[in-house]
C-alpha cells in the first residue's frame, strides 16, 4: 500500500532520488513510518526544513544512528544546509555526546562533504585563543544562565573545581563560541542531543531554560521535540517534554 500523498510529498522534498531498499523487503514498516514521520510529525511540529534537519543530524549523532545520519546528510546538504554549518554540528557534539561517539559522524561528514566537491579543511570558525577562551565561554555562561554559572563556581568542591574551568574554556570557549552557527541554534542543537542521549534531565533542564533565555520559546523547543521522535523514540522525546513542561 503507497504512503499517503503528503508523505510522499514531503518525503520526495529532500530524498528526490533516494530509492529505499527497504519498501522491497520492509514494505509494511516504510509506509507506516514514511506517514508517521513525513506526515503526520511535520503537522504536529512546524520547523522550517534547514532547523528541523540540523536538530535531526544533531540528534542522530548522539542516538549513535550513523546510517540515517548519512541519509539525513544527503538531504541537508541538497536542501541548503551549508558545509560549515554541518561541520559545526558534529563540532558541538563533541563535548556533549564523547569524541568515541562523534569520531565515525565526523569521517561520514568528510566523506559525505568530499562527494560534493567540498575542498577540506573549511574555513576557520574558532573565535577564541588560549588566552581568551575562558573569558569568552563564561560570557556566554552567564548570558545563558545568568548567576547560577557563578554560585557553580562558588558551590563546586575543591577537587572538583577543575571540571567547571574545563566546561568554561573547552565546552562554551573552545566550542559554543565559534562561528558558522548561531547561539539559539547553537542552543536548540544541544538540546536535541541532550534529548536523544537520554538520563540527562538535569543537564536538560538547565538546556531548556538556556534557550528560553536566547528566545527560542517553548512552542519552539516543543516542535524540536516532535521533530525528533521518530529518530529518537517515545521514551526519550516524552522524558524530554517533561523537562520541557517544568521548565516552561
């Protein structure tokens, strides 16, 4: 039985010429989840298509869905996703979800960004120095979370104190600061990867109340969200709408 005609739609949109093997041996599973993905989720949750495939690349890589992510790739890059915009999501991902995680994401980017013509190493996005890196990351600590980044400082034991400098300088200095995205989006990424990580409530509330802070408001984060359960499943998109709830 074909998917519905929106599905099909919204599917051809970005994968035009992708043939999918698997309506020859999964044929009842695709047209359930062409409908449910390429139908019935975009109803439910409008982000225009650059937004919603940088937050599903984003989530893809830390639900560790290499396959899809290389697909989704694909059609980010045809539908205007640029280089260094696909380059700075596997970035971000690095202190968030682990290198272990990220590393084959990165060499399927280069493979995928070699395949289009794109000469490596893209331009340079780093803003900061060793000499600035931290200055630079805790102001945008405290623009996104205003006094708690400092009462962190002041509350942090002794021993552990260092992991506060480390996720200053390297997390926010080193990696939030750079160019080729912007903060909110910056922001909607990290939510997106906090959400398909899963056991991260706590550093997703504090996500959340970050993105509130740069203006994306809660029907934004709550059509990311939708955006992302079919990549991500049930569970981990409903834990997160919780977050969500209490946050909003």
């Amino acid at each position: 039985m074909p998917i519905s005609k929106e599905a099909q739609r919204h599917h051809d949109a970005p994968f035009p010429d992708h043939a999918s093997t698997l309506r020859a041996t999964d044929p009842e599973l695709v047209e359930v989840f062409d409908d449910w993905a390429f139908d019935e989720v975009l109803r439910a949750g409008a982000l225009d298509a650059r937004t919603r495939l940088m937050v599903q690349l984003a989530a893809l890589i830390a639900a560790q869905g290499l396959g899809e992510f290389r697909v989704m790739l694909g059609a980010a890059l045809d539908l205007g996703v640029t280089p260094v915009e696909v380059k700075e999501i596997v970035y971000q991902a690095v202190p968030y979800v682990g290198m272990g995680k990220v590393l084959d994401f990165l060499h399927a980017t280069n493979d995928a960004l070699r395949e289009k013509g794109v000469a490596l190493p893209l331009p340079p996005q780093s803003t900061t120095t060793r000499e600035t890196r931290r200055e630079k990351g805790l102001e945008i600590q405290r623009r996104m979370f205003g006094d708690k980044i400092d009462q962190l400082y002041a509350q942090s034991a002794k021993d552990q104190l260092h992991l506060q400098e480390l996720l200053t300088a390297n997390c926010f200095g080193d990696h939030v600061a750079r160019g080729g995205l912007d903060l909110d989006t910056r922001e909607l990424l990290t939510l997106s990867m906090l959400a398909a990580l899963g056991g991260c409530e706590p550093q997703l509330a504090a996500h959340v109340a970050a993105n509130l802070a740069l203006g994306n408001h809660r029907g934004v984060l709550i059509a990311t969200l939708t955006q992302l359960l079919p990549f991500i499943g049930y569970p981990r998109t409903l834990n997160a709408l919780r977050v969500v709830d209490e946050g909003t």
